[in-house]
C-alpha cells in the first residue's frame, strides 16, 4: 500500500508541479529537480534510489521509441554527419577526457573507474533542450542534431562503460582496440535486432487494422527489442532507435489513419510522464547520495573539487568539440528552412544544449559497489546532471535571443504546406479522372463536384493562412468559428439524447468521436494561424522550375485592387502576373480571377501582391518560390 501510495503521490507530483512551470513560463525539468531534492528532505518520505535496470530496462526503451517514431528519418540522413560526429566522436573525447581529469583528481582511483565515470557523464539528454529550444525557437536543423545525437549517444556511452567495467574487473588496462571492437559489435547487432524487427512487426501491421491492437504492439516494439539486443550482447538502444525510425517512416503505408492518430497520442503521452517523471525522479536521489558521501575517506575540500571541475569540463569539452568538427569536418551548406548559411552562433547553441539526463544518473549505478570511491562517482553524475540543467538550461534561452540566430518563419511553412497541398491535389484529381465510371461521368448525384470542392476548400484554406492582415477574418477562419459554434450545440444535443438512453452508447459514443475528430482539426489548424500572424514573413518559398527562374520577384505597387472585379467587390488576397502585370484576386475570393487570368493568357507564373510577401507559383508545375 506505500509504494501504491507513493506512485500516486509521484504523478500527482509531476502533473502539479508541470502546470505550475508551464504557468509560470520556467522550464519543467528544472522544476522537478529542485522540487525533488527538496522533498527528498521531507520527514517520512521514503528513501528513493533509482535502480539501473529499472531505468536502463522499464524507462530508456519507451522514451528512445517515442522519439524515434516522431523523428525524420530524412532530416536525420541529411544530417548523419554532425549527429555522428557528437553521438560517437564526441562522446568518446568527452569519456577520454573526464577520464583523465578524474583519475589526475581523485588519488588512488584506477583508470577503468576514472573513464567509465567519463563514460557515463558523456552523454547529453536532448529532453530539456528540445523542450527548451522549439518554445525559443532554436533553428530547425539544430534542434534536428540535437533529437539524433540523444537517440544515439546513449549506446556509445553504455558500450564505453561496459568496457570499462570489464578492464577493470579483470584487472586489465582500457585498450582502445577492445573498446572499438566492442562497440563495432555491439552496434552492428543493434541495427541488425533494429531492422530484423522492423521487418516482422511490418509484415504483421500490414494485417492489423484495429488502432487498439496496433497501439498494443507498438508497447511491445520498444522493450522486444532492448532486450532481444542485449541478450545478443548487443546495442538494445540502437536496435530500439533503428525499430522506432523505421517503423515511424513507414506508419503512413502501413498503419490505418485511425491508428497513427491512436499512437501519436498514446506515445506523446507516455513521453510526457516518463519523461518528467525521470526529472522528479532525479531530485529525489540527492540526500542519500550526499549521506553516502558524508562517509568518503576523501576530503570534503577535494570531492567538491572534483564535482566542480568535471561540470566544467563537460561543457568546455563539447565545446571544444563542435566548432572543429563543425568547421573543419562538417562544413554545413545553407539550411534548406532559412536559406541561411549556419554562422557560428549556431555551432555556439548545439554546444551549449549539452544538458545531461537521466541516463548519466541510472548509468553510474552500473558502477559496481566495490569500486574505490564510488559514493564521490555518484556524486559527480548527480552534479554534472543538474549542474547542466541549471546553468545550461536556463541559460539557453537568453542566449537564443541575444545571438540573433536565424530561425524558421512559421509562414514559410504555411506557404510549403499550401503548395505540398497544392500538388497532392493535382495527383488525386488526376486519379479521380482515371478512375471515372460511366456512373460517375453521368455524375447523377453530383458525387464528382462535391469531391472537387471539398478538396479545393482544404486548399484554400491552406493558401489564406498565407494572408498576413490582422484585422481581417479570411473565409476559412470564418468558417472555423462558425463550425466551431455549430459542433458545441451538435455536442449538447448528442449529449442530450445519450441522457434519455433511447440510443445505444456505441453508436452515442461514435458520433461524439466524429464530431471530437474534427473539433481538433480546426483547433490545431487556428493555433498554427495565430502563430503564423505572430511572424514577420520572409517568403522564400520551397522549389525552382523553368518558369520560376525567369521570372524573379517584383516589388508590388502599394494599396493593389483586383483588375477584374467590381468597384464593390470583396476579394481575399490578391495575386500579379509576373508576365504581364495583370493583378488578379485570389481562389479563395468569390471570382478567382488570377487562376481565370492564367486559363486564359496562360501566362505561367504569379507573385503574391500582398504587403510583405513576395513568394511566387507556378500554375503549370505547381510549385512556389
């Protein structure tokens, strides 16, 4: 009943303490942690010591899985040079050279124990950075590094340890040889469980189309594959990260639409609570750790010493490691989201998001207990963990604003998201005419028109949130709020008849489904709109054909009017003619005369004539620029 007890009070904990931080507009991770060693001071509050199997087994699979899934494997292959060269590289410069700082420190401390405690204080937590950076708005391809370094360091850092552990139980000097072979190894077996399992739950998901069972099996993946790796006397977090990245990039060709929804929800939830879970979790270890240290036979003086110098040294060293690697063997070209080419403020960000998790902390309880001075090993990993997140995390920020990084323009992905809308329109409608029936030809009840027009409306839709007049509602914002106020009385009214119980709960329960479905698209889809008006928009477009290469952009002529409509015609947006100056309202508007102007001169490229905006689209190739 305590323990009961004590996990009930653990997520009460966590949830109360999240809404406070989010309220109060201060990093969750931070929170916890203090909050954690203040109530591991409470009277009565029983003693909590993380157990490595407990984290390394029941919590480091599920959370590698929810970031894999949700990761681009296509950013991810973009990137795989600096994600390597931090996951791998630098983790071992940092485990040779916390190593060697220790074992200079610490008197009478063996090399095995001084590089697996560099080992294990390797590997930065990309969690509290990312939670950090997309609300600051770190630029995309930094944020990009950062997912694929934390879903790949852990097993460079564990293999490192393991060996470590291993010289030093037989009695063996760390040969760098052994250390290679070992995570060759290790590796080659993770990614062979990763893709072999990939494999299976792929053949098995193309047969299952109950969200519920597909759900359940996406449960199992994460922890099937750690342990059939480590079994293996493999990487179980590499086979989990190559499962989860595969299994993520294929979901839209193997999974149900009902089933992808089901588990980017399951998964966003589950990481949530693991996640700030492990940070209350890690507050919670500081008194016993300090009562452990209290008994050291080193020096109070000489244990803080080392603490201090390893925090240091972690963040100077992965310092030292970005800029060479980033100028002399990455040499990035410009970010395809900004157009910028990355500067060295950027470098400066992905150092300094070096912020250490809870892997560092379940990591050095793999330590063995009759290891010389493994209470002040403790300790170090205790302070380099929180030390990073205090000092680095909430430092970030600051820097974020005072670099003047160059970051991603919400707009610019409104006006990507329109024209990716745009040409998967023109592919369903060149298969809607292929696959006509003489049934549908005939049309009879008008079937055709209505698909054309659901479909045009979805893309105007896209094309308005372009439209950056604040004080104006577009047709589609019109349509949300109106629709919004309809689904809240078509609610109270399914809600009434479910009281009367003349309608069976399944079917009550479906229509709310229905009706709950599309209340969340129109929620996400005002959010991103109110995110977009917030923005300056640089339009710099997406895409290059013939026709957009010789017709640059122009500056629009001020206060435009539409050439074809009525004095006291409304339009929503207005378009030119980059060929013949012809300006024209927009599709949205009620006579589309832009798209009419092009069925008729055929003239192929257009620019937006809206203050500010200076993208462009080519009628023929659909694409902007």
């Amino acid at each position: 009943m305590e323990i009961a007890l004590f996990l009930i009070g653990l997520a009460v904990g966590v949830l109360v303490v999240t809404g406070v931080a989010e309220r109060i507009g201060v990093p969750a991770p931070f929170v916890l942690i203090v909050v954690g060693a203040a109530a591991s001071y409470l009277p009565g509050l029983p003693e909590v010591r993380l157990e490595p199997d407990v984290v390394l087994i029941g919590l480091l699979p599920p959370l590698l899985y929810a970031g894999a899934i949700s990761t681009s494997l296509v950013e991810f292959n973009a990137n795989r040079r600096p994600i390597l060269l931090l996951s791998v590289g630098l983790v071992v410069f940092t485990t040779v050279g916390i190593g060697a700082l220790v074992h200079t420190v610490v008197p009478g401390i063996a090399w095995p124990a001084a590089l697996a405690i560099g080992a294990v204080v390797a590997p930065p937590d990309a969690v509290a950075a990312l939670a950090i950076g997309r609300r600051v708005g770190l630029p995309r391809r930094v944020l990009t590094i950062l997912e694929g370094e934390s879903l790949l360091n852990d097993a460079t850092a564990l293999v490192a340890l393991r060996t470590a552990i291993a010289a030093g139980a037989a009695g063996a000097s760390v040969s760098a040889l052994d250390v290679g072979l070992d995570f060759l190894l290790a590796a080659g077996g993770g990614v062979l469980v990763g893709g072999l399992l990939f494999m299976l739950v792929a053949r098995v998901r193309r047969h299952v189309t109950d969200p519920a069972m597909d759900t359940a099996i996406s449960f199992v993946v994460p922890f099937a594959a750690y342990v059939l790796a480590e079994e293996l006397h493999a990487s179980g977090v590499l086979a989990v990260v190559v499962a989860g990245l595969l299994l993520g990039h294929k979901a839209p060709v193997l999974q149900t639409a009902q089933s992808r929804i089901a588990e980017r929800t399951n998964w966003r939830s589950v990481a949530f609570v693991l996640e700030n879970v492990v940070f209350l979790l890690i507050g919670l270890q500081l008194r016993w750790i300090l009562d452990d240290v209290e008994q050291s036979a080193l020096p109070l003086g000489r244990i803080v010493a080392v603490c201090l110098l390893t925090l240091l040294a972690v963040i100077l060293l992965r310092l030292l490691w970005v800029f060479p690697a980033r100028y002399l063997l990455v040499r990035p070209g410009p970010d395809t989201a900004t157009g910028h080419k990355p500067g060295w403020a950027s470098t400066f960000l992905l150092g300094w998001a070096g912020m250490r998790g809870v892997v560092t902390l379940a990591a050095a309880f793999v330590i063995p207990e009759e290891t010389e001075h493994r209470e002040v090993l403790l300790l170090i990993a205790f302070t380099v963990v929180a030390g990073t997140l205090l000092i680095q995390g909430l430092s970030l920020p600051w820097f974020v604003r005072h670099l003047d990084v160059p970051v991603a323009d919400p707009l610019d992905d409104a006006l990507a998201r329109a024209s990716l809308l745009q040409q998967a329109s023109k592919a369903g409608f060149t298969a809607l005419k292929e696959a006509e029936t003489e049934v549908l030809r005939d049309n009879p009840h008008g079937v055709v028109d209505a698909v054309k027009d659901r479909i045009e409306r979805r893309n105007f839709a896209a094309w308005e949130r372009l439209n950056t007049t604040a004080d104006e509602e577009s047709p589609s914002e019109l349509y949300s709020r109106l629709r919004l106020a309809m689904i809240d009385a078509e609610r109270r009214r399914v809600l009434e008849v479910r009281s009367s119980g003349t309608v069976p709960s399944g079917v009550v329960s479906e229509v709310l489904a229905m009706l709950d479905v599309e209340e969340s698209m129109l929620d996400v889809a005002q959010e991103a709109r109110d995110d977009e008006r917030a923005a300056a928009f640089a339009g710099t477009g997406s895409g290059s054909c013939a026709h957009l290469a010789t017709a640059p952009a122009v500056v629009t002529a001020d206060g435009p009017v539409c050439d074809d409509c009525e004095p006291d015609e409304r339009w929503v947006a207005l378009r030119v003619c980059l060929t013949c100056g012809h300006v024209g309202c927009c599709d949205s508007s009620p006579h589309r005369h832009a798209t009419e102007h092009f069925h008729e001169s055929t003239h192929p490229v257009m620019q937006s004539a809206e203050a500010g905006e200076q993208w462009r689209w080519c009628f023929v190739h659909h694409v902007t620029g």
